[in-house]
C-alpha cells in the first residue's frame, strides 16, 4: 500500500522533470484523497502514503515553480471506483476490529462488499483533471468531487479542535478577498 505514493514517486518526478525545465513549462498532478487531510481508522497505511505524497508534491511544488513547472494535488472524494475491493492490498484483519469495521463500513468483511455505485462517475474525476490542466493556474490542492469539501471541512475542523486543547494555538482567520 505505502509502496505506490513512496518509493515510485521520486523516480518518476526524477525522469521527466529534466524534460519540463527544459521546455520552460508543464504540469505534474499527484492523485490523493481527501483522506491526505485527515485520517481513518484501519486506512492508516493507505493515510500515511497520501501524507507523504502531499509533503513530498508541496516541496516539489516550491522547487520547480521557477522553471515554470506546476504541481498539483488532485484530492478526491468518493468516485466509483475498485477502490476497496481489488485495487487494494488489505493486511490480515483481526478479529478485534471487528466492531470498528462494522460501525465504519456496515461489515467486518475484508474488503466490504457495496451495493450499487461507491460515488461519484469516475469520468467527473477526469473531466475536472482535465480543465485544471488546460487552466492557466490554479491550486496547488485541487478538490474532485461534490464530497470532497466537505470531507476536508470536516478533517480540518477535527484538526482544528485538536489543536486548540493547547492554550497557546490560535487558529488563523482567512485572508481577506479583494
């Protein structure tokens, strides 16, 4: 699971970085989730990878943005997908967890089965890729999908609440728009 975000990535940003410097310009875009934000019980490995990703693509973001090279993170919320089935690797579940996995996805099986569709068209995913590319700028943090603010709202809102049991944090106010 840690695999794909971790040890693939810096490779392939090494072979074809050289060829967009030298171009002037071009556009990388990274697929996370809106699980990068925040966290979810049993998905830890599958949270850490999108952590990593972000911090590594938000770095690389900072590096290459003079050779007029973007970076983008698409996150994504919920699209039909195999996410939870074939496309990912699962560890042995225990037994112990059993509870937990029913209260978060109505079973203890590993992995869930799902009646109907898991969200959203995939082709709305692409759609929004696709216009974020061809756009001349934008965030570096794209949201993909109707779900996908209110998923971050509520990680950061969660994250907020954290911090604030230190006395000492205050959160800051947005900028003002012009």
């Amino acid at each position: 699971m840690v695999e794909r975000p971790g040890p693939q990535l810096p490779p392939v940003a090494q072979a074809v970085l050289p060829h967009l410097r030298a171009r002037g310009a071009g556009h990388t875009i990274q697929i996370s989730t809106t699980g990068a934000v925040g966290a979810m019980p049993t998905l830890g490995l599958y949270n850490a990878g999108k952590w990593g990703l972000e911090g590594f693509s938000q770095a690389l973001a900072g590096e290459v943005a003079r050779f007029g090279v973007r970076v983008s993170v698409a996150q994504l919320g919920g699209f039909d997908t195999d996410w939870a089935g074939a496309g990912m690797h699962f560890a042995t579940p225990s037994a112990v967890y059993d509870d937990l996995r029913r209260e978060l996805f109505g079973t203890a099986e590993v992995p869930w089965r799902a009646e109907g569709p898991l969200g959203a068209p995939v082709a709305e995913a692409v759609d929004a890729l696709r216009r974020h590319v061809h756009a001349p700028d934008g965030p570096f943090r794209l949201l993909v999908g109707a779900d996908a603010p209110d998923q971050v709202t509520a990680a950061l809102r969660a994250r907020c609440e954290d911090y604030a049991e230190d006395d000492r944090f205050v959160w800051p106010a947005p900028a003002a728009t012009p």
